[in-house]
C-alpha cells in the first residue's frame, strides 16, 4: 500500500474539505433554483472517497457509482468547474448540461457516472472489469453503490458472475444507514450487509467508513487481490450522510439528535485532529487552506454562471448519428 504520511493527511483535509464546500454550495445555488430537478449530497462520506483515491492506481483503475456522485469525478481528476457547470445545465458542464446531477460521466478519466437507476451501476461495472481481463489489461473497477441498491437483484445476478468469471471488480456498498428514508434494518432481516457476498464464496468484510486510512487500507488489499488474478471482493463501508436523501428530504424518519451524534465523527474534523495532534500544521497554515478552498469554489460557482446553455441542437446530434434525422426541430 502507498505509505500514509503528513502529506497524504494534509491533501486528505483539503481536498475533503473541498468537496464538503463544492456541494454546500450546491445547496445553495440550488435554493435559488439556479440548479434543478433531483440533487444527492454527500456531506458525511467524503473519507469512503479520500480513502478510495488513495488505494487506487488512478492511471488505469476506473470508478463507477450510483447518483450521489458530484465530488468523485473532481477525486478522478475532472475540473470541478465543468462539474458546476454540469449541474447548472451548461454547454461547458462535463455532458454539455444534458446529463445533469445524477449523470457525471469522464471517461477519459475513468469515471463512468453517475446512474440515476438505483443498482443499475452494479452489472456495468462488472461489465467494466469484464473487458479489462478480457483485453488483459492490469486494471480494476470500484463499483460504488448506496446500501438499497443491495436489496436489487442485479447484485445477485452480477455476484454469481463476477465470482464465476474472477472478475478484477471490488464492489463497495456505502451504508449511510438509509434507503432514501428506509433504515437497513427495514429493508432485511439482517444488518450485517457484507455477508451477502459469503453466499457467493466472495472475500467479504465490514469497514470503518468515517475514517480515511481504514478505507484506504481494505481498499487498497481489495484491489491487490483482483489485481493479481483472485476476483473480487465485497466491501460494506459503513458511513453516514449529514444532509437528506435529497434536497426534498424532509428527514422525518431519524432525529436531529442522531445527525448531531454521528457528526462528533466527522471525518474532516477527525483528519483535522490528526493534523493538529501530530503538529503538521498550525491554525495560520490552516486557515490559508480554508481559504483556498473557498476561492476555489467561488470560481467554481463563477464559471457556471458565466458559462452559456447548450444551442438546442447539441441536444438532439448528442442523441441521433445521422444528420439529417427526420425529427430535425426546424419549427422550434
């Protein structure tokens, strides 16, 4: 595993920081109805992402997830402005404004969405890891997904296979405790998320979501193994989301007093304490960051207001090869 050092712990802090910001900002701008339709937040779960990153070979692994899946491509290497501008609707956002926020896709960074189908991510990214072995070539596919998605059955069907095939997959359910506003403990008659994978014989463990290093950890023996040739594994990371389903989420199914609970394990605050604890930087060095982080996000919101919508056109020659298809809006 790639050595965990100051360094990792400062870019931890900024870069979770970072994506903490971008979305509440989102929020915000979302208020004002300057982005629409659904909007997924992941306040809460930036260490399953830091972790992630981390263990990854980002020149040729490749990532796939379900809708709540803003800052992942920005982790990928995507340029958080297009991403704004994405949900924006923008001409300049990473899909010309035409996917929006539940469909960020990169594929020229290995990020392969955003899918609005709750479990529908989960065959595409064996599918993804499919074409690697095929192909033989030395990569692995994370396939990201919320902890209702396991409750599909495309995850038993896309086990069986992934198993049979040795498929370099590593499948991670990122259990924030709710299916929209459905608790685990609802949705099955167990809890233990992980031990769907023993029905498959697949390597399968809980993990500590809310901190970085214990991600990067299991990930990174994850990836190891499908790697060299030993299949898949199935990872439960349990974590938790501060903010709603989304932003329509009125929250009715758990108490403000669990929320103010679970936040005392921040992991932005807890990656700050090990910074502070250990003395690599101080208050002032800190504070600088914070505002980087801040003007960074200000050009971010700039750049989508400044940036225009797609021409009409952009819509349909995204969506039909031939020019001169018979639907061609001339009376528009």
């Amino acid at each position: 595993m790639k050595k965990i050092t100051k360094k990792t712990y400062l870019d931890w802090y900024e870069n979770m920081l970072f994506w903490r910001k971008f979305e509440d900002k989102l929020a915000q701008v979302y208020i004002k109805q300057k982005v629409r339709g659904f909007l997924h937040l992941y306040n809460g779960q930036e260490a399953v992402l830091a972790g992630a990153l981390h263990a990854m070979d980002l020149e040729k692994d490749r990532m796939i997830t379900a809708y709540r899946n803003h800052v992942q491509p920005i982790g990928m290497g995507v340029d958080p402005k297009k991403v704004m501008a994405e949900l924006y609707g923008k001409g300049t956002g990473t899909s010309k404004g035409l996917g929006g926020s539940m469909h960020i896709f990169a594929k020229e960074h290995r990020f392969y969405g955003g899918h609005g189908i709750v479990g529908g991510q989960i065959p595409l990214g064996a599918g993804l890891a499919f074409a690697d072995k095929y192909f033989d070539r030395d990569s692995v596919t994370l396939t990201f997904m919320g902890d209702g998605a396991t409750r599909q059955g495309s995850l038993h069907e896309t086990f069986n296979l992934a198993m049979l095939w040795n498929l370099p997959v590593v499948f991670c359910v990122e259990n924030n405790g709710y299916a929209m506003g459905t608790s685990v403990k609802r949705t099955a008659n167990h809890t233990d998320i992980y031990k769907l994978g023993m029905g498959y014989e697949m390597p399968c463990k809980p993990v500590d979501g809310m901190k970085p290093e214990v991600v990067a950890k299991e990930l990174d023996e994850a990836i190891d193994r499908a790697r060299r040739g030993d299949g898949p594994t199935f990872l439960e990371i349990r974590t938790y989301r501060y903010r709603g389903h989304s932003m329509s989420d009125a929250q009715h199914y758990r108490t403000k007093e669990e929320v103010k609970k679970k936040q005392e394990e921040d992991p932005i605050s807890y990656v700050l304490h090990k910074i502070y604890q250990e003395k690599w930087a101080t208050e002032e060095e800190i504070k600088k960051v914070d505002k980087q982080v801040k003007d960074r996000v200000k050009e971010c919101e700039q750049f989508a207001e400044d940036s225009d919508y797609p021409e009409l056109n952009v819509m349909y020659d995204s969506v039909y090869e031939q020019e001169d298809y018979p639907f061609l809006p001339h009376k528009l």
